[in-house]
C-alpha cells in the first residue's frame, strides 16, 4: 500500500503512535509518505520507503495566524497525485482529519481513503472547544475510517460529539524486543550509586499530566526510602516544577532531563513508573514502562484502567489523591518479592500490546477502508 501519514512531529504519544506505526509499514514492504512541519522526533536513520514531505507555511504578512491546515491541505494533495496514495492516515483529528478531508475533495478522482486515529486531547479537551466542536464533528465523520487507541477514547467521541460512526479500537502498541529490561549500568551508576530506587515519570509537562502529583508522590516516598526521581521530557510546567522541588527541598534527588530521545535505557534501569494524569487516553508511556518491567503508579482516569491490571501491574488511585499513590509506591519498592511479581506481570501485559501484533490489525483496517467502494475514475 502507498501511505500517507500526517502527525504532530513533537515529543508527544500521538507522533510516537505515527512514526513507529509507519516504520513497522515500511519494514513489512509499504510505501510511507509522511507529511508534517517537520520531521518526526522518532523518525531517524534511513529506510528506502519512507519519505518525508515538508509542509511549508507562508508567513504572508497579512496572515497574523499562520494557515497550517491549509498549507497541509495543498502538500497532501500534491502527495497523494504524485505518488498515487492509497490513503492518508491521519493522527490526531486537530487539524490533520479537516486537512484530509479538505485534500480528498480537491483531488480530481478521490480514491485516496482518509483515516484517522483519535489520541487524546483532541477529543478529550482542545475538540470540545466552541471553535473547534463543529469543525471536528464534521471532519470526523467525514473521514472513511476512524480508530479510537481505548474503548473509553470510543465513547468519549461517540457521547461528547453526537457522532454515529463506527470506531475501531486498536490500543497503543510497543516493540518489546527493543523495550526490555537489559542492564543498565551507566544510568544506576549515575542517578542511583547508592542503591537508590529509581522512579521516572516521562511526559510533556503540561498540566493534564499533573506532574506535581509525581514530585509530591516522591516527596513522601522519599522519606521512607532512598530514590531519585527522574522527569523526561519538557513543556509549560517544567519552570513550576523545578520551583516545587526546591520548595520541597528534595531538589537534589529531582532530576529534570529535559526531552530524550532514546528512553529505554532510563526505562530499564527504573523500580517505578508514575503516571498521576488529569486525563490519559491510553498512556503509551506507562506501556513502554511496563515492557520494561516497571509496575505503575497511576490515576484510574480514562484508558489506563484498560491497560493497568490493578493490583497486578502496578496500582491505581483517583485523581490527585497524592497520599495513596505514595502509599502504593512506598509499598511496591519497600517489598522486594512483590515487586518482582509486578514487574513481571508488568511485562505480561505489556507483551498483548506487542506491536508486530497491533500493526497488523492496521493494516487489517487499512484493508477494510480501501475495499469499501472506491469513487470510479471520470
Ligand atoms: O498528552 C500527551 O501525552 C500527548 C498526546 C498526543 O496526542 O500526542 O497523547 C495522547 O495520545 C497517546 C498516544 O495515543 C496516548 O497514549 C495518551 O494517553 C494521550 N494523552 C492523553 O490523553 C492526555
């Protein structure tokens, strides 16, 4: 198959979900056009079918905005004429799902499907915005397929947008091969040279994530046992976090890596994996964790119930109650035998979200989508 796929290339699960979902395509023999601003974090090294298209925004003085959706409009066509695309896979429905259909309807014979694949926070939040809500809907039900990466993600769009569709649910995937737990010498012997436990939380900052949970979490396990907390990634609450640490005086065991792009050897060095979000849709990052045999410590919000088996995995509380996140995590990595149980249940799980699995049920749908009715050539 010949596709298209538009993303957010930032630090973020929706361009993580993308990239990985277009190299595992590639690698099985398609033809992989990715269309963005700019090349996808997690897309480097060279393989003979992907290609990267550039979408350029003209900063056309009168433009106070620039005219993103557009532009990306005009670069999908060109795409999909030039190497006769079968689809456009589009992740995150905010704009790339308006885009493609806008692309779809200026091509001279719309055979080219359009997918997309809702995340998060475009349904969850940024969609149900006044300015946004109609445009959504609409594009939404206008793409020829949609997936949804959690059943809650499913009802969450069906409910809060009034749509009647149907939607696949195919979950977040991870390549456990490359995510396991393998020693990791340089990242213990830097962050925990004295046995310290090691405790990661990786997102982008913003305040969904509640990443002040996590450093008032560690704050407590702190005082009952030795450990580091490492936070990957970066964004708007970075400043307010680093500020809370120092108010907390645990400045020195908080160590703000900033963004990273190869996080498995962090993954696998850590004993524990906080996950306190406001709204998680999935929460890919907890799977790469748990792939690498770290229980979890989450919030029991949205899709991460359908991925964490509490009492098993790891543990999961409701929103912000601080005290028993720090409980369960004190719990976890003051016990040693339970902790290994969960680690390696962790991994049990984490292997039915294996990726070689998942990237096949994509392209089952792919396959579906293009056999319904194809519009004939005029
Ligand atoms: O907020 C983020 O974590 C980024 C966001 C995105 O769209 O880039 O992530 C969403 O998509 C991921 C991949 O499908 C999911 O694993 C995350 O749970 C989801 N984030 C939220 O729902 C907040």
């Amino acid at each position: 198959m010949k596709i298209g796929i538009t993303c957010y290339p930032t630090y973020g699960g929706s361009g993580v979900v993308a990239t990985e979902l277009g190299k595992a395509l590639a690698e099985r023999g398609h033809s992989v056009h990715f269309i963005s601003y700019a090349i996808p974090m997690r897309l480097s090294g060279f393989m003979g079918n992907i290609m990267f298209h550039e979408v350029e925004v003209s900063n056309y003085p009168l433009f106070d905005f620039p005219l993103y959706t557009l532009a990306l409009a005009s670069k999908m066509v060109e795409v999909a004429q030039y190497e006769k695309l079968d689809l456009f896979h589009c992740h995150y429905a905010i704009p790339h799902a308006t885009s493609a259909y806008l692309a779809r309807q200026m091509l001279a014979t719309p055979n080219t499907k359009v997918i997309t694949t809702l995340h998060g926070t475009d349904i969850t939040l940024v969609g149900l915005e006044p300015s946004f809500l109609p445009v959504m809907k609409f594009s939404i039900e206008q793409s020829d397929g949609v997936t949804a990466v959690s059943r809650f993600l499913k009802e969450k769009t069906l409910t809060n947008y009034g749509i009647v569709k149907e939607i696949e649910v195919i979950p977040n995937f991870v390549d456990t091969t490359k995510y396991q737990r393998t020693p990791c010498d340089d990242v213990t012997r830097h962050f925990a040279p004295h046995g310290e436990k090691i405790v990661v939380h990786t997102s982008n900052f913003r305040k969904v994530k509640r990443v002040e949970d996590a450093i008032h979490i560690f704050n407590e396990v702190r005082k009952k046992i030795p450990g580091t907390l490492l936070l990957v990634g970066d964004g708007p609450e970075r400043s307010q976090c680093e500020m809370l640490s120092r108010e907390l005086g645990i400045h020195e065991h908080v160590r703000f890596l900033g963004k990273q792009t190869d996080i498995i050897h962090i993954l696998a060095a850590a004993d524990l994996f906080l996950m306190p979000s406001q709204s998680e849709s999935f929460g890919l990052s907890a799977l790469e964790a748990m792939a690498c045999e770290v229980p979890v410590v989450s919030s029991s919000v949205g899709g991460l119930p359908e991925l964490q088996v509490h009492g098993q995995t790891g543990y999961i509380a409701e929103i912000g109650d601080i005290d028993r996140m720090a409980r369960y995590a004190i719990e976890l990595l003051s016990n040693p035998s339970k902790h290994r149980l969960f680690a390696k249940a962790a991994r049990e799980r984490a292997l039915e979200f294996e990726a070689s699995k998942i990237v096949t049920q994509y392209e089952r749908y792919y396959e579906k989508i293009l056999a319904r009715s194809a519009v004939p050539a005029s």
